[in-house]
C-alpha cells in the first residue's frame, strides 16, 4: 500500500484533468492516474493524436477553473473546407458560407441559425446532472424546467418544428432545407462523425443539435483550435490541477478497482501497488471501468446485461500521414494549419460508405475529415466509415486497404498528394480500444442517440455519475452530454461527488 487520499482519478484524458481540478479546487487530495506516459488522453498524444481537431473547452468551465479563456479558444473558429466531385471547395464558417450561389448560402445561414437556438434550448442541460426516470430531486427537475422554458420561449412555430425534426434523420431535415451536396455532407459528417450511424439513421438530428449544444463557444458547435493547438488545453488543465495541490502520475494503469462492503477503497495498480482513497471517478468507457475494473461481482445482473447491450462499437480509424511539402487544394492554394478538410461530397456518400460498415467491411471510398500541422508536415485524417468488427479482422494488409482507398479519396481534393508522402500510419477502431480504454475504440465511449442520452446516459439505471458501488463515478465520455472536447462529463462528474460529501 503506497498512500491515501480524498480521490482518485483513473486517466488523464480531458474529462479527467477536469473533474481532479475541480476536486482538488475545493480541498480534496487528489491524484490522477494515467495508464500512458502522456497526460490528455485522445487529445495529448502529439506523436498520433485521435482528437486532432477538438472543440474548445466550455466557457462556464474555463471560467469556474479560472483558465485564459481568450487563448484557450482561440482568435477565431476554425474554417471548414468542403470539397464536392469537382471545382473549389466551399468555406464555411459557423453559419457562414461562401464558394456557393446566394440562394444556398442564405438557405444555409437561415438553418443554421434556426438549428443553433433550437441546440442553446437543449443546451440547458448540459452542464447539469439529468434528472433521475424513478424520483427526482428538487434541483433536477429545476433544471428540467428552465430547459422547457428556454424551449417554449422559441416560440411556437420553431417549438413545432424542433418537435417535428428531433427524433427524424438529418438525410430528410438537410434534403427538404438545402438539398444535397458538400455543404450538406458537411452537415451530415457533424451528425455522424464518431459514431455507427448514417445520415438516413433516425436519431441523427437530435446528435447533431446535441453536438452543438454541447459547445457553445463563438456561437453554436463550432469548432474552435486553442490558441498553441490541442497541447496547449492539456497543460492548461494539467496546471491547473497541480496549481491546486493535486499529483498527476503517468505510466500508472489500473488494473482494479477495490471495494469494502460495497463501498469504493481505492485501485490497485497492474504493478501491484495499492492506492487507498473513498472517492474513484473514471474517465475510462462504462463497459472497461464496470465490467474490466471493478467486475460483475459487484453488479445485479440486470445491471451487467444493460452494460454488455450498450451500443459502443466505434466506426472511425485514424490515419496521420507524413508528407515533404504543404499539400495544395484543388481550385488553387495550399491547405493552411488551423483549417478543417471535409471530404463528403454528398450525404449520399456518407450513407454508401456506412452500409458497407454496417455489413463488417470497408467502404471504396471513405469518408474523411483532416487537418495539417505544418511544424510536424503532417496531414492527420479521420476516416469513417470503417468497422470495429472487420471482416477478417484489422490486419496489416485490412490496414494498408484503408491507407489507400484513403489516399485515393484525398488526392481528388489535394492533387499530387500521394507523391509527397514520407510515411504513414493507421489507428483502427480495435487500436484505439487498446490503447486509451474506449470499449469498441468508440470516441464518444458509446453512441450519441435517444437510448443513450440525458437520464440514459450512458444506460438506464447508470446516469447521474454514481455507480452501484458507492464512491464510484463515471467522469468520461461515456456520461452525460457525451463526447467531443467539452468538460463537460469531468465537470458535472466532479460535482456530483461534492454534492455527495455535502461540500
């Protein structure tokens, strides 16, 4: 036995640096546990970062931390580029759009618009603990209310229309608005980007207006690069976590987590070590930290069946590909470092790419979205849809197939690309399980869809943070809101166990 303290952190990803900062701002002695010898999770390894293209952190949190806000989000948000079959891209901006005719760029700022205050409505609850489905508090159901008052204060013509779209699929709402094309790939790519849905999936509306609800910086779901890139997010939270006399120890995975009549003790470490402390929230998936770390021994069965059922196979591989030179686009310049490259030419194209995914195989033509670091003179891509089940398995050559249907894809948008290429590599699904706890290698740690959001979140009988196991919280993606780069998990996580202790 090695040492006690208040609390303990199982990873160092985002959501867990958020969650020790908070705890450790109020007096509790923390020590953060990390598994890899990074700090930052799928977004601080530089080396082959998953998250190469985060959002920034909340605002509401930065602010609670007291983070540098301004360069924490950065001078602007980040530029989309959205390449169709052929001619330039269009660039889109937020709400904003330009490379295509008036009709489609005030059709597109006007749903945008529209989409953006129906997301701020169901936004109300981000930052809270959803309200329980048996009996809920009195705080819980507060802020069930101000979410359906910020709902009804729509109006009744845009309430109608949130409650007609919510539970539809974004191929009818992005057809019906702005017809096909790369702006409404673009669109669609936000809606399924992470998961194992396409755009004739329903549910795919409410995943879109839930992504932009769950960032509100510089408007609404736009992506924001922190000023330094995503390094500098990491230390910031990292400082700010030891600025607040809380330990961080890399190269420390757990292997369990203990219990003393049922209640949390502390980890013991694959090295054997034992760390006591009665507080352990994890930032790894719900499946690795239930059924993996603390063990169905500790768990009805009904509970373990609802965990085992959770939909949280992850679709998306990582590619990152050195290259000798700034790769130029089609139509003219170069892809400059701070911009975002989609490639979904239609919504029709992300939908052919999933039914092949859908059946265990790889799509001809992936779809990707990617960004160049010019100081490393890498480009780094994110392909979907490619399967965590592959048939035959993810292979070396199942792996080299992807590099260069990939390859394939980006030279259409980025001209003599494949030539400029010094070395590559490929982050599969099964990857990513391994090598950042994610069960099904899953970004989000499970779907972003109606069964699995809010008080479903990330099953029922398991929202609200606390596990059965008293002591024991969920702080990662895989709790309410979800994924992405928001906070948000570790923050709400955090303050739930004070609320727990009283404090």
């Amino acid at each position: 036995m090695s040492g006690r303290y208040d609390a303990l952190i199982i990873g160092a990803g985002h959501n867990g640096l958020v969650a020790a900062a908070v705890l450790a701002r109020k007096g509790k002695q923390v020590l953060v546990l990390e598994a890899r010898d990074h700090l930052g999770g799928m977004l601080g390894d530089g080396s082959f970062r998953v998250a190469h293209l985060p959002f920034a952190l909340r605002p509401e949190i930065a602010r609670a931390l007291q983070l540098d806000q301004k360069r924490l989000h950065g001078a602007k948000p980040v530029e989309t580029l959205a390449f169709g079959s052929d001619g330039p891209p269009l660039r889109i901006t937020g709400g904003q759009v330009t490379g295509t005719d008036a009709i489609t760029e005030h059709d597109y700022a006007t749903l945008h618009a529209r989409l953006g205050r129906q997301a701020q409505a169901l936004g109300m609850m981000m930052l809270q603990t959803p309200p329980s489905l048996g009996k809920a508090s009195l705080g819980e159901m507060t802020a069930l209310a101000r979410m359906a008052l910020k709902m009804r204060m729509l109006g009744r013509t845009e309430m109608r229309d949130l409650l007609r779209i919510i539970l539809s699929n974004v191929w009818d709402l992005l057809g019906d608005e702005i017809g096909d094309g790369p702006l409404a790939g673009a669109l669609a790519m936000e809606a399924t980007l992470g998961g194992a849905m396409g755009p004739r999936s329903p549910g795919t509306v409410l995943t879109l207006l839930y992504r932009m609800a769950s960032h509100s910086t510089h408007g609404h779901g736009m992506r924001v690069m922190p000023e330094g890139g995503p390094d500098a997010l990491v230390k910031a939270l990292s400082a700010c976590v030891t600025a607040a006399g809380g330990k961080i120890r890399s190269g420390a995975p757990v292997e369990r987590i203990l219990v003393d009549e049922d209640k949390t003790a502390g980890v013991r470490l694959k090295s054997g070590e034992e760390i006591m402390a009665p507080l352990v929230l994890s930032n790894a998936s719900p499946k690795t930290t239930l059924m993996t770390l603390l063990g169905v021994e500790h768990l009805d069965g009904e509970f373990v069946r609802r965990c085992r059922n959770m939909a949280s196979r992850g679709m998306v591989s990582r590619l990152d590909f050195d290259i000798a030179k700034t790769p130029a686009l089609r139509g003219g310049g170069n892809l400059q470092p701070g911009q975002r490259l989609v490639i979904a030419p239609t919504m029709q194209a992300i939908e052919t790419a999933f039914n092949a995914a859908k059946y265990g195989d790889l799509p001809e033509r992936p779809v990707l979205e990617a960004s160049y670091d010019a100081t490393a003179r890498r480009l780094s891509v994110s392909a979907q849809f490619t399967p965590y089940d592959l048939n035959g398995g993810w292979t070396e050559d199942a792996k080299a197939t992807l590099s260069a249907s990939v390859l394939a894809v980006l030279e259409e948008a980025l001209p003599g690309l494949p030539s400029a290429v010094t070395a590559s590599r490929v982050m599969s699904p099964v990857d990513i399980e391994t090598g950042y706890g994610a069960s099904g290698g899953h970004w989000h740690h499970g779907e972003l869809r109606v069964d699995q959001l809010l008080m479903l979140r990330p099953f029922d009988g398991a929202a609200q943070y606390r596990m059965p196991v008293t002591g024991l919280y969920l702080c990662g993606a895989g709790a309410h809101p979800g994924g992405d780069i928001s906070g948000a998990p570790g923050f709400n996580a955090a303050r739930a166990a004070l609320r727990d202790q009283g404090k």
